[in-house]
C-alpha cells in the first residue's frame, strides 16, 4: 500500500522556523513528483510547493516564495519543507502528495499540523 | 493564476439519489500535451483529501463507478449516479494543468 507520513509540525512563533517531512513507502520514491499542500482550520486547500523527481524543477505558491524551501531525498524515501519566516497565516495542516506527473496529487499522508502564534 | 470556481457551495442530497457538482475555470485547462487536467477529489471530515477523478473523467483506483465526471475546456461537473452515506464531505476540483495548481473552494455534500 503507498504510505506517506509527514511530521515536524507543531507551535511556533511568529518569525521562527520548523521543517516539515514526509517519507514515502510502499511505491518507488524516486520516480514520484511530489507536492506541499495546505488546508488552514475550517477552510480549503490551497497549494504550496512542488518539486520534480530529479529536483530540476521547483515551484512555489507566490505566498510562500522566498520563506518556504522544498527539497527531496531518494535514498530516504523523504520530502522536506523548511519553513522560514512563519506567519499566522501559516497556520494550517500541512499535506505532502505524490503522484505520476510534476502537479498529480494521485496519494495523500494524514497531515502535520503547523500553527503560528505567539 | 487560474480562479476555479465550484457550484453549490452546499448540496443536501437523499440517499439513492443523485448530486452533481459543478466547476468552471477562468482559463481553458487543456496542456500543450493535448491533456486537460482537471481532477476531483473528496474529503471526509477529519480525514486528508482523496482523489476520485483525474484528466476529467478517469476514476482512480479503487473509486467506485457512481462517481463520474464530463465537461471540456473550462466546464466541468462530477456526477453521483446514487449517493451513499459515504459519500458525505467536501469536493473539490483542481486545476494542474499549469502552476500554481488551484482548487475550487469546495462543495459540501450532506444528507438530507
């Protein structure tokens, strides 16, 4: 069965740091684009981040470009997101998919809840 | 960026009855590769969001056949022939045929 499971969410402050993961099983990691999306309480989903198999292609949300880093490791099955500069309005549970083609959200983890508050 | 824009916001269905949903985009979703890329997916309350239909009208591995979806271009509807208690939650349908991806901002589906 494809599994991905994110963690690292948690509290932080406004301005500070965290570093999503997500690792991948039951499916060839490195053949997989993957993706960041994010759903804020009570409302819908909004994209992040994506990145190719080989990382030669790297996209970003206008909202998080610049804050937001999305990096990839095959030989640990792993996706990352370091979140820099965090917001209030970066509070939301963070999703990592996967899927054929960079933009396929074929398979979802659980989520890994953020919240930015001081 | 492509504003996808779903219809209703709300849709109170009887069991064993049908729903449709659906979704317009501000700019035609056909890539250059001749695909459209339209995709719906459905999310139970406290659960991540799944995917049901891909390209249009594809279902995906282990989606029941009542879920259907049509359209072309920029107008796009998903169908349930019969719904089930299962079938509760929110729908969305998303755009990937170019970056950023967009969602519609969700059709809540509840029973009456």
């Amino acid at each position: 069965d494809v599994q991905l499971v994110e963690s690292g969410g948690g509290l932080v402050k406004p301005g500070g740091s965290l570093r999503l993961s997500c690792v991948g099983s039951g499916f060839l990691f490195s053949s997989q684009s993957l993706n960041w999306v994010r759903q804020p309480p009570g409302k819908g989903l909004e994209w992040v981040s994506s990145i190719s198999t080989s990382t030669s292609f790297l996209y970003y949300a206008d909202s998080v470009k610049g804050r937001f880093t999305i990096s990839r490791d095959n030989a640990k099955d792993s996706l990352y997101l370091q979140m820099n500069s965090l917001r209030p309005e970066d509070t939301a549970v963070y999703y990592c998919s996967r899927g054929w083609q960079l933009g396929d959200v074929e398979n979802w983890g659980q989520g890994t809840l953020v919240t930015v508050s001081s | 960026d492509i504003v996808m824009t779903q219809t209703p916001l709300s849709s109170p269905v009887t069991l064993g009855q049908p729903a449709s949903i659906s979704c317009r985009s501000s700019q035609s979703l056909v890539h250059s590769d001749g695909n459209t890329y339209l995709s719906w997916l459905h999310q139970r309350p406290g659960q991540p969001p799944r995917l049901l239909i891909y390209k249009i009208s594809n279902r995906f591995s282990g989606v029941p056949d009542r879920f259907s979806g049509s359209g072309a271009g920029t107008d796009f509807t998903l169908k349930i022939s019969r719904v089930e208690a299962e079938d509760v939650g929110v729908y969305y349908c998303m755009q990937s045929a170019q970056f950023p991806l967009t969602f519609g901002g969700g059709t809540k589906v509840e029973i009456k």
